[in-house]
C-alpha cells in the first residue's frame, strides 16, 4: 500500500510562482538570487502558515540549482539537488527546530559545523524554525556566526514572534514580514488543490474554509484534507460545518439576539441546543464576536453611538472569553455563565428605557428610539464647548401643598464617574463631589442639591467636558439640574449652611460652629 501524502506536503510550494500572497518577498528574493546579492542571514516573519519555511526551503533549492537558467530564478526542479531538497534528504540544507533545540550546547554544535563544506552545491542553508523559542545564551553564540558566517552558508530564521527575537540579531539579519492570506487567495488555492485532486466543493464549502484558517493557508489546506474523505460525489457546506463544528449563521444570529435582548433563558436554551448538536464552543464565541462586529459596524455608520457603546462592551467581553475558553477546563460553563452576564446587564437597561417616560424618548433617523434631552436645554458655555443649560426645576405638588422635584429618569447605569473626577484637580472636583450623575441617551446629567454647588460646577465646565467625552464619547452633552429637597409643609425652604456637606466636614474635624454666614459676590 503505498504511503498517503498530506495535501499540504504535496501541494507545498516547489517554485516562487506558488508562493501564494507573499509578492514582495517572493520578488526581492528572486531579485537578489538572479543579482547573486544573498545575504548571509534572513530572517522570515509573520503568523503561521504564511509561507515561510517554504520560502526558505525554495530560496535553497534556488541557490543550489544546477539547471536553472541565468536570467531565471526559479528552480528547475529536475537536477539532484532540487530532488533531494523536495524529498527532504539534501545535506545541504539543514533544518533546525528551535523549539526542541534551542539551548546553547546545540548552537556551539552547528557553529562547529558550519565551517565543513557543502556536500553538493555551492551554498550550504540552515533554516532555523521557530527562532524566537531560543534561549538568550543560544542567541548570544549565534551572534558572531551570523555577523561573519562562511561565504558558503545562509541563515534563514523562521519566526511567528519577531518581537521575541533580540535586535542585535535582527540587525545582522535581511527581515521579510510574511503576511496573512486573504479569503480570495486561500479559496483560490483550494480550488486549484480540488480541481487536481477531482474533488467537488461548494464555493460555500470553500469560503468557510478560507474565513475557519484565518489567513493561514497551512490550515485550510489541512481541512481540505480532513474534509476529502467524507466527500462521495461532493463536499457540501453542511458536511463542512459538521466537521468544523461550526453552527448555522442564522442559529448564531438568534443566539445574539437573545444575548442582546436580555433573555438570559432562551440564550442558555439556544447555546445548549449548538452544545448538543456537536458545536464546538470557540467557534460559537468567535460566531457570536463576528456577528457582534457587524452590528457594531452597522450602528457606528448609523451614528447610534449608545448602541454602539452597548455593542463594543459585549464585543469586548466576547473577545476575553475567546481567549479564556481555549484554556479553561469547564469552557462550557464558562461560555453559559459569560453569555448569561452579558444577557441579565442587556436585560437591565432595556427594563430602564422601558421604564422612562414619553417625553424623554425621540425617534431616531434610523426608525429606532433614542434618548433625546428636553428641547431648547443646549447652551454654549464660557469656554466654548456647548454644555446643556439648566432648565427650570421640575416640581409637582405633595399630598401636603408643598412643590417637590420630580425624580430624574434613570436611563443607563452610570459607572465610572468616580474615576472622572479623579482626573480634575483638586479645586475643579470639589465642584462636583455634590453631583448625582445619571446618563440619559447621549446626555450626561448631573443633580445638584445645593445651589452654590450647581453654579460652581457651571462654570469648571471647561475642565469636566474633556474627561466627559473620553469616558462617554464626543458627542456626550452635559446638562447641569438643581434637585430641590421635599418640603413637609408649605414652601421649601432654603438650605441651610450647615447642611453642607463640606461645612459639616469642617465643623466636625476643628470642633467648632457656624455663627455667621456672609454672602460674598464675585
């Protein structure tokens, strides 16, 4: 019987025609073989599956080719040096895992080596896979190799972490950055390797394979290969997603939405029907992120700037659990209890904006309702930025006579107000340390109980509005309200200094009293 070979082993690139999406590099490298200008090190980087140990492997058969034209710098691909390079026995070439080999004894071992001569051809090549995994010991012997090598030896360090690499070797080294495959590359190559290998996939099939490899072109070629012996006549897109584990996009959207909606029960219900039919949980998550992403998209091109700070935390959450769930030993309840979290919060504002009157909703554009402030409360302040001008206290009658203030609206929960005024200094937060902030769509209200503090606050606007805008967004307006306390009977009255706050600080820590208030103009 003889020996199955991979797809990816057989449809390796042999010539720099196949190197699929790595133009530049394939074209530099070509220049400096034709130009017979090789550097003496080079250093390929870029995620995996890009192409670049197969890069390496072709710039060592191109440079111990014997048949190849003088103008050309394409292998032929027939001599006994290309056919010992494609069957992975030249001696010429050496490949070294630094992932299993990367202490100091194996670099003092190939710098002995280095000096010995080709078996064959002219260059003797070293492709060092995996750089970054050597320790720092190794790179320092490999230091001196790589400044002054033999004339007869090229270095190509292969790495998916260049950052990992030291710069005194990265300055020794010619870097060529490898990068991702599109969707349209992979699925091209995919339908050559079919169309080789007579095998019928649906261009649905091929496109969830090229957008599963996220740009490795080693990984879609590896599931080609999974999904070729399930094929009798043809590989379907549902016989993809069943080896994928990947659920239906409508099922995703439903989930989403159940998420979104705070229905807490029906987006557990729904993960565990994907959980039962055999979906796999990371391409749930990177479903739901995906799905999460477009309608992020969608509202930002809307300009729904409170839907698309909703959306960006879920996504945010999402893009965490991705990275939790691959090394979490229960991912399935991790996934349920993140995914109910996200639902029960989601749930919580719209019960609020359920909750807030008429007169606080507006139509958006888009057919959708927003938070929109009373008309006619915009103001330009001292400073320039526009804020909202205080507009006249609300009150409505107590079962005593007296006016109290309607209750604000609240709308969103407010957090991260306490971390604003940790960036004003001290005189401006004082201002504000009175306030009650409340968000309301796209409008930032704060209360004030004390009218000495409402003014204040006023007029250190210019220094709030900065902070306010990085926390909420720039199109945040600010709308300054003065809370009137509940008067038992008649009249309210005026508030009294030593129901300050600030005044009851002082009075307690120096023991004293009030005996005198004056008022003081500016």
């Amino acid at each position: 019987m003889p020996e199955y070979q991979s797809l990816y082993r057989k449809y390796r690139s042999q010539t720099f025609a196949d190197l699929v999406g790595q133009d530049a590099a394939s074209r530099a490298l070509q220049g400096a073989i034709i130009s017979s200008r090789v550097a003496h090190a080079y250093l390929f980087s870029g995620s995996r599956g890009t192409g670049k140990t197969s890069a390496a492997r072709l710039l060592a058969k191109a440079l111990n080719c014997t048949g190849r034209a003088r103008d050309s710098a394409e292998p032929c691909n027939r001599c006994q040096s290309c056919v010992e390079m494609t069957a992975g026995s030249a001696l010429d070439l050496i490949e070294i895992d630094a992932a299993s080999n990367r202490g100091i004894d194996e670099i003092r071992d190939l710098r002995e080596k280095v000096n010995l001569a080709p078996a064959l051809g002219p260059y003797k090549v070293y492709i060092i896979d995996e750089a970054h995994m050597l320790t720092e010991p190794a790179f320092n012997a490999l230091l001196k190799t790589l400044e002054e090598p033999p004339a007869h030896v090229v270095f190509v360090l292969c790495t998916t972490d260049a950052q990992k690499i030291p710069l005194t070797v990265i300055g020794r080294c010619q870097q060529f950055v490898f990068r991702r495959h599109s969707e349209e590359q992979i699925v091209g190559r995919l339908t050559h390797i079919a169309k080789t290998e007579k095998v019928q996939v649906d261009a649905a099939a091929m496109e969830l394979i090229a957008r599963t490899a996220q740009g490795s072109m080693r990984d879609a070629v590896g599931l080609l290969d999974q999904l070729v012996p399930l094929a009798a006549d043809s590989i379907s897109l549902e016989s993809a997603r069943s080896l994928l584990g990947i659920a239906d996009p409508r099922v995703l959207d439903a989930l989403l939405d159940h998420v979104l909606g705070g229905e807490a029960a029906e987006a557990l219900a729904e993960l565990n029907r994907i959980y039962s039919s055999g979906g796999e949980l990371r391409q749930v998550v990177r479903g739901l992120m995906e799905g999460c992403r477009d309608r992020l998209v969608a509202a930002l091109t809307k300009h729904d700037q409170p839907t698309a700070r909703r959306l960006s935390g879920v996504l945010d959450a999402l893009l965490h659990l991705d990275g939790e769930v691959r090394r979490h030993a229960e991912p399935r309840f991790l996934v349920e209890a993140t995914l109910a979290r996200l639902a029960v919060e989601a749930g919580t504002v719209v019960e609020q904006v359920s909750a807030s009157p008429p007169a606080l909703r507006a139509t958006s554009p888009q057919g959708g309702e927003v938070n929109a402030p009373p008309p006619g409360l915009r103001a330009a302040s001292p400073q320039g930025g526009e804020v909202n001008a205080p507009p006249p206290v609300l009150r409505a009658a107590s079962p005593q006579g007296g006016e109290v203030t309607s209750p604000p609206t609240t709308v969103q929960s407010v957090s991260g107000w306490s971390e604003v005024l940790e960036k004003l200094n001290r005189t401006v937060r004082a201002a504000y340390l009175d306030a009650q902030p409340e968000v309301d769509g796209s409008v930032l209200v704060l209360w004030f109980r004390y009218g000495f503090h409402h003014k204040k606050a006023q007029e250190q606007s210019a220094q709030l509005i900065p902070h306010v805008r990085a926390w909420l967004g720039d199109d945040v307006k600010i709308d300054f309200r003065l809370r009137e306390a509940e008067s038992p009977k008649g009249p309210p009255r005026s508030a009294s200094p030593e129901d300050d706050p600030f005044v009851r600080e002082i009075v307690r820590r120096f023991d004293g009293r009030v005996t005198r208030v004056k008022e003081v103009s500016e």
